[in-house]
C-alpha cells in the first residue's frame, strides 16, 4: 500500500507493507486529511519528521 511520508521539507508516496487486519479492525483508505497535516506542511507547527501524515482523516472503509 502507499503513504504520504513528510521529511520536513517534501511529501514522498512511499510503499509501505500491507498492515494485517484483524477480524475486529478495519482498513480505510483515506480521501481527505486534518487541517494540522496541512499546517505541518507549511511550517506552520514545527513537527520531528520524518512523519507519516494522516491522523484523523475522512476514508472510505
């Protein structure tokens, strides 16, 4: 599967290994993501990266 990975200066799509899913769990694949990613991005909130971004989202399950 891929990530957006954030290294303080770039955004890189990144493959990552497919999660497993436990029969209680559920994979989402994320349409749109939190107003705090995108002020990470532009410098606005100082952030260790390298980060994987997307910690609340809106997905499609």
């Amino acid at each position: 599967m891929k990530a957006a990975v954030y290294d303080g200066s770039k955004i890189t799509i990144k493959d990552v290994p497919d999660p497993e899913i436990k029969e209680s769990q559920a994979l989402v694949r994320v349409k749109m993501i939190c107003g705090t990613d995108l002020a990470i991005v532009k410098g606005d909130l100082p952030t260790p990266t390298p980060i994987i971004l997307g910690h609340e989202f809106v997905g499609q399950v």
